[in-house]
C-alpha cells in the first residue's frame, strides 16, 4: 500500500531561526528521531533555514545521531532559499551553487511567491536559477501558484501553466529530479488552505503540464491537515512555513507522512 515513490517533506523557516534557535531545533527534532522509526522510512526531509545558519545546520548535523546516518542516507539534507541566476560570481548579494554546495546544501528554494510578489522575481530569472541549480547538481523546489484574485477569477490553470514555461529549458534528465510545490498564493500564512482534492486536482493538472513527477503541496500546511493532504493519490509531501519552526510540530507532520509509505 501506499506511496511507493515515497514523499518529500521541506520546511521553510524563511527570516527565522538565529543560529543558536537553529542548533536546539536541530537538538531536539533529533531527539524526536532517536525514539522512532522514521529514520528508515523512504521519506526525504529537507530543511531550508535562513542563509546565515545553513553552515552552522551542517555542521551541527555532523554531531547528531539519527541525524547524521539520515543525512548520509540522503533522508534528511539541507536546502536554500537562494541562489544566484549567475555562475559568474558576479551579482553583489547573492549566492553562487559553488558557496552553496560548500556548506553541505542540495536542494534550493526558487520561485517562491514571496520573492515574486515582494522582491519583483521574474520569470527570466527563474528560469536562469533553475538552469544555474540544475547544472550544478542543486535540486530546484519550484514555488508555484495562483493569487487570491487569479483563484477567484478562476485563472489558476491559466496562471500555473506561464510559471511552469521556465521549465522550457530543463532537459528530461533535470526533470526526474525537480520537485514543484504548488503553493497558492492565499493559502500561504493565512490558514485557509484549498479542499486536499482541490490541491489534489491542481497537482494533478501540474504533473500533467510538466512532466515533473514529485510536486508536493504547500500553504498552511500544520500538522493537523498535513494527512489529509498527503493522503490524496497525487500529492507527493508538503512545505510548511510556520509550522516547520517548532520542531515537535514540524516531527508531527513528518510522522504523518510516514503512516503512509
Ligand atoms: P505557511 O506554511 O506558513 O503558510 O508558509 C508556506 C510557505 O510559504 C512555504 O514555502
């Protein structure tokens, strides 16, 4: 039974977490792990924590037990929330996937609507960070959705379907390791998520547009929903913002996923 590909979970802690926050999370969401089976469940678990902890979240890692054999495993990995759309070392500000992969990242958050709505995020420059992660072996977590006005214009698919062009340039090979989170835009901090069969059915229509396999669900997600999202046939995991910073709650929606492999 269940989800033979297996799921993705990556909590996003955008501008949270300070570098000793960062260490007691890891503490205790280890020690969570020590007293259960999830370590050898096929369910990867991604943190992305704010740029000025990922060192320190490496490195801390190192030190931990279950932590450090899921990390080995790839079960448990490291994320960021940018990169640059240059393999130059050239834009003040950012950062290169070399920077990135020094300090133990493999996966990297792009296109996420709070850069796109906040930051002025293009198009063009998505797809230049998608082929920079790409190239580099990063595996892109692709942030895609509709606004509440969009949503209630019913243009979601309209919407979905001019993100996803960035992905024009991924070769097929790039495809089988991308991950696309259909965020809604109104969905995100707010507490009001779609039905889990309305996720199911956008997700379904992503796949078919994209060709990526894995798309996971994001917007709200607490570990009070997060089964009934990731119970749905098409729904691979989940990003959870607010609900990725404490980590008995983050370990609950982890542990929710689980009951389904
Ligand atoms: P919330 O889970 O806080 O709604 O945030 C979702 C999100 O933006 C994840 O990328």
């Amino acid at each position: 039974m269940g989800k033979q590909r297996g799921l993705v979970i990556a909590g996003n802690w955008k501008e949270n977490m300070t570098v000793e926050q960062a260490g007691q999370w890891l503490d205790e969401f280890n020690r969570l792990l020590s007293d259960s089976p999830l370590a050898e469940v096929n369910l990867r678990i991604v943190l992305c924590p704010s740029t000025t902890a990922l060192y320190v979240v490496n490195e801390h890692i190192k030190r931990l037990s279950p932590l450090k054999d899921m990390a080995e495993k790839g079960l448990f990995a490291i994320g960021s929330q940018k990169i640059s759309p240059s393999g130059q070392h050239n834009r003040t500000g950012e950062i290169g996937p070399d920077l990135l992969l020094n300090v133990g990242v493999q996966y990297v958050i792009i296109g996420h609507s709070e850069q796109r709505e906040f930051m002025g995020e293009t198009d063009q420059l998505i797809a230049e960070r998608m082929q920079i992660a790409c190239s580099h072996g990063l595996i892109p977590i692709l942030c895609v959705g509709e606004t509440a006005d969009e949503y209630d214009a019913g243009e979601t698919e309209k919407v979905l379907t001019r993100q996803l062009e960035v992905l024009r340039k991924c070769t097929d090979d790039q495809r089988k390791t991308i991950i696309i989170a259909y965020e809604p835009v109104w969905a995100i901090g707010t507490g009001r998520t779609p039905t889990p069969e309305d996720a199911n059915k956008t997700i379904r229509f992503i796949k078919d547009k994209s060709s990526i396999p894995v798309v996971i669900y994001g917007g709200s997600v607490n570990d009070e929903n997060a089964a009934d999202f990731f119970s749905q046939p098409d729904i691979d995991g989940g990003l959870p913002g607010g609900a990725s910073l404490n980590p008995n709650t983050f370990y609950r929606i982890v542990e929710s996923a689980s009951h389904l492999l």
